[in-house]
C-alpha cells in the first residue's frame, strides 16, 4: 500500500472517531477462542467495525511492532506474532482505547484482573490473548496497517 493511501486510511479513521485496534493473537486462534473472545469485545458494548483472519510474515510483525525493537522480547514478539493466524479488528464505542485496555486487562496475565480477556485466555507475558492500542494516534496507524477504508464499516 503506498504512503498516500495510507495517510488517507489514518485520516479516514481518525475522523470515526472513538475507534481503537486490536488483534486475537495466534495461540488465541488456534485455541479457538475467536468466538468466546469476540463475545467478551461484544459484550462490553464494542462494535465490531472491520475483522479479518490473515497471518503476518515476520517481517511484517516486525514493522507492526517496530516501537519496541530495543526491547530484550522483540526477537521473541516477532517470532509468536508470525507463527499462525492473527484475527485483526477495528472497533468502536466511546472512549474505545481505554475502555478496550480495561477490557484485556494487564499485559502480564499473572496481574489482569478477573474479568479481563486476558484473565481467561493468556497463557503468558508474551501469549497474552490479545492486543489493544494505547491512543488514538498507534489505533489509527494499527486500524490503517491492516484496513483499507472501504474495509470499515
Ligand atoms: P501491551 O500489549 O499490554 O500494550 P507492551 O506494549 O508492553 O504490552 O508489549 C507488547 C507485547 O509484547 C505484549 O502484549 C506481549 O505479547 C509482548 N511482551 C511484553 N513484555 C514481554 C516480556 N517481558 N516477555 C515476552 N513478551 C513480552
């Protein structure tokens, strides 16, 4: 996708407004648990605004999680992210970043509150379930890195 196009979808998101990003990752899907996690998203008062089932390259995990590429865990992180089918998501409810980080709770699950997605379906600090944004800027380049805008709705 080129540069323009994707600036576009970004803008194209950020004018939705109330949006945040996150992927079921690959332990979670070959779990099974897409359907009891896109439940939980649901019944939190999410709405569902784009999905899709794909599966990164590792280098494409990399450029996703570029941020912490300093990071002891990023070999690791790259790695896991890769290694099968991801479901990515575009959602939406008022104050979506920080409802939905209250939603999956800590990044370790040993931490996550009950309730949480994580709390149900983290295996551990790197097979923690699920991602979710944290502002409004990395959701719109998140939503934009895997969605056109003719893909939200
Ligand atoms: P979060 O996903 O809760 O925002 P971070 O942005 O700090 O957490 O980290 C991104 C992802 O990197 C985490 O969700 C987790 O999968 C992985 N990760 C973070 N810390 C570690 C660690 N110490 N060891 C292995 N993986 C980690």
């Amino acid at each position: 996708m080129s540069n323009f196009v994707k600036i576009l979808n970004q803008i194209h998101f950020i004018m939705a407004g109330n949006r945040t990003f996150t992927m079921i990752k690959p332990h979670a899907v070959a779990d099974n648990h897409i359907g009891g996690i896109t439940a939980m998203i649901e019944a939190a008062g999410f709405r569902i605004v784009a999905m899709k089932k794909t599966q990164l390259s590792a280098a494409q995990a990399g450029k996703f999680y570029e941020v912490h590429k300093e990071r002891p865990f990023y070999g690791e992180l790259c790695e896991m992210m890769s290694s099968g089918p991801i479901v990515p998501m575009i959602l939406e409810k008022d104050n979506a970043v920080a409802d939905f980080r209250a939603l999956i709770g800590a990044t370790n699950p040993a931490n996550a509150e009950e309730g949480t997605i994580r709390k149900k379906y983290a295996k551990s600090m790197g097979e923690n379930a699920i991602h979710g944004s944290d502002s409004d800027e990395n959701a719109a380049i998140e939503g934009a890195f895997f969605f056109a805008s003719i893909e939200q709705y």
